[in-house]
C-alpha cells in the first residue's frame, strides 16, 4: 500500500482556517460584516442562509478573531445562560430549537456586556419557530446578514481547492461539469471530492470527465 492510500485510509476533516475560505458573491457581504466587529450597530448579528452555505465556516473564522466559543442551540441551557458573558459566543441552529427561556438571558447578557453574540439558522429570524414575545422581538432588531448557496463560480473554486488539498490533478473540465450537475452546497462539494478520491483510487484511475460523471450518477464503486 502506498504512502498516498494510507493518507486517504484517514478521515479528512474539513478545515475552517481563512485561507480555506473561498468568497464570492454569496457570502461576501456577511464575510465583510463578520470582519466589521466589534464595529457593528448593536453587539449582536444573526447569519442565516441554507444548510451546507458556509455558516458554520464563517462563525468559525469570527471565533477565532474574536477570541470566542461555540454552542448548539439544542444544548443551550439555563445554568450556562446565566453565567456572565464574559467573550463573544456564537449559537448555531437556532431556528432548530432552542430553550427560549435561556436564550433570553444569554441575549439581555450578551447586550450588557457588549462582548458580541452571533445567532445562525436557516432561515432570517422573523422565520423562526419563537414563541416568547420579549426574545422575538429583540431577535428582530438584530441586524442580519445572509449567506446564500454558493453559485457555479463559486463551487467551481470550491471544488478546485478541494481537489488541491488532497494532491489531485484534475482537467478543467471536470470543474466546468461538476457545478452544473451537483447540490449546491460546500457540504455537497465536500463529499462529492472525497467519492471521487476513494473512486479513483480503487479504480487507479486519474480523475477525468468519465471518472467524475460514473461518481455523480452512482455508477462508480469507492
């Protein structure tokens, strides 16, 4: 067994660092006001866009900057709500479902501190399954910043970098053909790469046009 087959043997994690971020259109502008903080209008944001957009990614990039933490929203709860905030923190998938009880005192403690609090979801917060009338509409007053699914450029470059970061060589039109014909996701990008990979290797193939298409319609064994 080669040296390249037993890296490949390892699970890949994606990595979130800055240089791995690839902007275009569709996320430039909430980049551009992740960038902003703690220059923003209130201490708080929210960034919604659809599953697979690259949220995850940009929440992790502004942690990183600001010196932050993550939490689910699932797992929020009251006891750590309460506690005093004292550096930034990003809840992710609150439109999934929240303890809105411990939202609200996260928010009110995040607003005081001014410390910095970013919210994510699907979709924009006046869409969100909240019931409490007091964090619904301070929820509302944040202001908001959408990420939309990556277009055929964007994936395209997407695409590119992942293909590069696992050592392979691939034709242009490979690049050109993907975007068209995939789900338009950087988790959908992701694991399509890595199909691709496993395809070519069983097969020790290099990844051409026949290759990717087979992979695409199911017609390649990994």
């Amino acid at each position: 067994m080669t040296a390249r087959q037993l890296a490949l043997d390892l699970t890949i994690a994606p990595s979130l660092t800055r240089a791995d971020f690839v902007v275009g259109e569709a996320n430039r502008l909430a980049l551009a006001m992740l960038d902003r903080w703690p220059d923003w209008p209130r201490p708080g944001l929210v960034l919604h866009g659809p599953e697979g957009a690259g949220k995850t990614h940009l929440v992790h990039l502004w942690l990183t900057r600001a010196g932050g933490e993550r939490v689910d929203a699932a797992a929020l709860a009251g006891s750590e709500a309460a506690a005093p905030a004292a550096r930034p923190l990003a809840v992710e998938d609150v439109d999934r479902g929240v303890d809105e009880a411990a939202l609200l005192h996260l928010y009110n403690r995040a607003m005081e501190a001014g410390t910095g609090l970013v919210l994510t979801g699907r979709m924009p917060p006046a869409a969100w399954p909240i019931r409490l009338p007091d964090l619904r509409s301070r929820l509302l007053a944040l202001p908001t910043a959408a990420v939309a699914a990556p277009d055929d450029t964007l994936l395209r470059a997407v695409l590119a970098k992942l293909f590069a970061d696992r050592q392979l060589k691939v034709d242009d039109r490979v690049l050109a053909y993907l975007p068209t014909r995939m789900e338009r996701s950087y988790a959908a990008a992701r694991g399509l790469v890595a199909a691709i990979d496993r395809a070519a290797l069983a097969a020790h193939r290099e990844v051409n046009l026949a290759l990717a298409s087979a992979v695409l319609r199911g017609e390649m064994e990994e």
